[in-house]
C-alpha cells in the first residue's frame, strides 16, 4: 500500500487490516509477526484476522495454526474489488477527492455527510494536514480546501490517484472516451508507462484545469513548443469543449504539466530525442560531458554499456533532473527513497560520486545548482543502474565451517535472501587458495580467519553459538544498511566472537 494512503487512513482498525492482507499476501506470517510489526498485541491480531475472515469470506480462506497465518486467495477479481472499496469508503480519501472535484464543503457540511460531531471532522483534517504539508500546502477549514501552489498541490494528487492501484481518476472526468482515445495515441510513442498510468495522468490535469500556475519560469515551456508529444496534447485539449474556453496560454501549460510527468517515467527512445533537444536548446552540452567524465571516473569497470549509450543515458537523466527543478522540489520527495537505496547497495561509490558532484564547479552551472550533491549522486546511479547500465552492487562473501547442521541450514537462509548477490562457500573449499579473496565483504563464522584477504574488504564475524534468529536479523543489515555505518558496526561487534 502506498505510504500517502496509509497516512490517511484515519481507521486503525482498517489501516492494520490493509496491512495484515498485504503481508498474507507475499507469504505466510506468524502472529508474533504481524503484531510486533503492527505495534498491537497478538489478540488484537487474533480479532483482526477474525473479522477479515468474515469481511473476505467470499474470496478468500484464511488458516491459523502453530506454523503461522496463512491466506488462499480464490477470487482475485472479488479480493481486489473489496480493498478498493475499504480504501474508497475511508473518509480523508472521500474529502480528498471531493476537494479534487472541485466539491468543497465546510466542516459542518462534511460533518452531516460522514455523520460526525464537528470536533472529530476537525481532528481527521489536522492528520490530512500533517500530510499535505509535506508537499508544501495546507488544508482551509472553514470551506474544507486546498490552498497553496497548484504545481505542489497536483504532486499530492499525483502519488495519492496515479500512483495508486486502488483510486482511479478516469472515470470521474466528464472525457472519459477523449482521455481514452489520448491514452491510446500516446501509447503509440512511449515505451516503458502502461496505459493506464498515461489515462490517469491526463484525467488529472483534465479535472484539474486551471486551478492555477503550474511551472514558474521556465526554459521547459519554450523547449516543450516544439515537442511532438506536448503539441499532440496540446491540440487534442483544444478541442474539449470545457477547457476551450481557456487561454492558449494555460492550455498549453496543462500540456507542459502532462508531457512532463510521462517523460519522469519514460526511459526509451521518446525520451532519448526528446533529451537530446533539450540539451542543445538549453546549450547544456558541457554539463553532459562533465557529468560523463565524473561517472566514468568513479564507476570505472563498473560500467556496463558503450560511452555513447552511457552519454545518451546522462542526456536523459538530466532532462528528467530540468523537469523536477521546474515543477519544484515537491517532486523530488522520492529522490531521498533513491538515497537510502544506493547507500544501501554501496556507500563507497556514492560516496565518491557525491564528493566529485560537490567539488566540481561546472556541475554547478545551468540548472543542476539548485539540486543537492547528494541527490544528484544518487539519483544518477539508481538511473544508470535501472537502466543496466553500471553494476553497483558490493560482492558479498559467506564462508562457513560446516561442522554441523546448522551451518548447512545458514546456506539455505543467505541464498535463500540474497539470491544471486552472494557466493557462499565453506571452509574446506578454501584450501589450496593461493589468491586473495577478492570480495568487498566477507562474513564467516570461522574463527580465526586465516585465509588472506584483500586491503578493502571488511570482516565480520557471526556467533560461536549460530542463532537462526540473529543471522536473520545479521541479514536484514546487511541488505538495508551499509556496513560502515555506526549501526551495523555495533551489531557487527556483538556477533564478533571475544
């Protein structure tokens, strides 16, 4: 479930609920699971679960026993209908999307419609402002409204219904067919956007229309003049009777808006053109280079595709980058997820694209000053790694004893969670090794390790005494935090044998 729904769930009970489906729905759970992940007690789970089995009973059987809680779902169509209906039915999403629409009520209004005393309505809208002014606007409450920049205010609709599998926005525009025959055109271009998401992009702006700015100043908006996929958007929302009435002007913005958040998903040959010309129209060829020159340094071998296609790959992140900067910081919120990712996958080449993006100057000029080193580091890895164009990963190496079960039952658990990331190997396959092991980072339950290693690669140890559950745990750190960070140091410490 996405973060922004779960944050307006103003149900408990119907938050966990959500939550409890998602987790049956990847595997099995135990209790003890569920409730501390929850924050509840395990009766408080035991009554969630019982009152799911009656909610879902048409579609779904759900088991408990000592093995954990485990869900069958055998209507898929019925079980995704009834989530879509919980979340529709909760009442900041129904708040939020009258105020979508255009239908704003006062609190007194609201409060007769969801039948609650004024004080409660007043409540539920503070915790839908805790969550608006993260995207830099605020919530009216005397005729329940958004008031703030359209540009962040679309941001928030945005992750709330285009991002969302459950709320779907197409269908409450008066152009449902319009929007449908746009979709399909626009499909015909772009490569990587489902068309559902390319629907829902344009009901938003359609339903949204001219609720105000959308860009401030911005080179974009000249660039995008000339653009094959916002001047076909821009002729076919002249002819809706509704938004006709419009300036030339704020048409053409709306279709500034769409052309750009399908080009923040697109990654194909529409974008390679289009970033192209936008980097000669922005006379950006230099930053190009520059940024090639400092990712080819720090990446190295790490590289996987030709310098033209890695020059063409940076053409298309910074055209993504311009985008962001234009439409405002509000939609750079998922670059910090983007930090937290790569740190995790390796802090070292970070690190170091992050210092050369700080201390190069040029990297400065144009439009990527107002980007934060650190972001634009990590944004530009994620991208040239989605895109399988540089490998980022750290080689993991595990070697165990095997001297016992347990150890073979390890072998199972690492392989088992980081899959194709690790090679594992146990102590007697290491006899004969005349070479270094080169791995970035080695975890052994061999104590003293004797073998040699290489002057980079770090040393952890596990417990004498193997616990199933700390290795779990030893896991989890591994793949979510970095090893040279102060958190793991510590864990690393209380599994390094005295």
């Amino acid at each position: 479930m996405e973060k922004i729904l779960e944050n307006l769930l103003t149900s408990e009970h119907r938050k966990r609920s959500l939550l409890i489906l998602e987790y049956l729905e990847r595997t099995n759970r135990t209790l003890q699971f569920l409730a501390k992940s929850l924050g509840v007690t395990r009766r408080t789970i035991s009554n969630d679960v019982k009152d799911l089995k009656e909610e879902f009973s048409d579609c779904i059987h759900i088991n408990t026993s000592h093995l954990g809680v485990e869900m069958d779902v055998f209507d898929y169509n019925r079980f995704f209908k009834r989530k879509k209906k919980l979340i529709q039915n909760e009442d900041l999403i129904k708040i939020s999307t009258a105020i979508l629409l255009g239908e704003c009520k006062s609190i007194v209004e609201w409060s007769s419609a969801l039948n609650y005393c004024v004080k409660t309505i007043s409540r539920k809208l503070k915790q839908l402002g805790q969550v608006t002014v993260n995207y830099g606007f605020s919530v009216t409450s005397f005729k329940v409204d958004f008031v703030g920049d359209e540009s962040n205010i679309r941001k928030f609709f945005y992750d709330l219904f285009v991002q969302s599998d459950y709320l779907i926005i197409e269908k409450l525009s008066t152009y449902e067919a319009e929007i449908e025959r746009m979709a399909e055109e626009i499909d015909s271009m772009v490569g990587n956007i489902s068309k559902k998401t390319i629907r829902q992009i344009i009901a938003l702006a359609v339903i949204r229309f001219g609720k105000g700015p959308l860009f401030r100043e911005s080179t974009l908006k000249n660039y995008f003049a000339v653009d094959q996929l916002a001047m076909y958007v821009y002729q076919e929302l002249k002819q809706l009777p509704e938004i006709s009435k419009y300036s030339n002007q704020e048409i053409f913005e709306e279709c500034c808006f769409i052309a750009s958040i399908i080009y923040l998903h697109e990654k194909t040959a529409l974008l390679m053109d289009s970033s192209k010309e936008l980097i000669d129209y922005l006379d950006a060829s230099l930053v190009v280079e520059v940024v090639l020159t400092e990712v080819k340094d720090v990446l190295k071998q790490n590289i996987l595709v030709s310098e033209d296609s890695l020059r063409e790959l940076i053409n298309m992140f910074l055209f993504q980058q311009k985008i962001k900067i234009d439409l405002g910081n509000v939609y750079s919120k998922k670059d910090y997820e983007s930090l937290e990712v790569i740190q995790a996958l390796n802090k070292q080449l970070f690190d170091q694209l992050e210092g050369r993006f700080r201390n190069n100057h040029q990297i400065q000029t144009y439009f990527l000053h107002s980007r934060c080193p650190s972001l634009l580091a990590s944004d530009v890895l994620l991208f040239l790694f989605t895109n399988k164009a540089c490998q980022v990963l750290r080689k993991l190496v595990i070697v165990l004893k095997k001297n016992s079960m347990i150890d073979v039952v390890m072998k199972e658990v690492f392989a088992d969670h980081l899959g194709e990331r690790v090679l594992i190997l146990y102590q007697d396959q290491l006899e004969g090794l005349n070479e270094p092991i080169d791995t970035d980072i080695l975890v052994s339950n061999v104590y003293p390790f004797e073998h040699d290693l290489n002057p980079t690669t770090r040393l952890f140890f596990l417990p004498e005494k193997n616990d199933l559950v700390e290795v779990v745990v030893f896991i989890s750190k591994i793949l979510l935090t970095d090893f040279v960070s102060d958190d793991l140091l510590g864990l690393a410490s209380t599994l390094t044998p005295a």
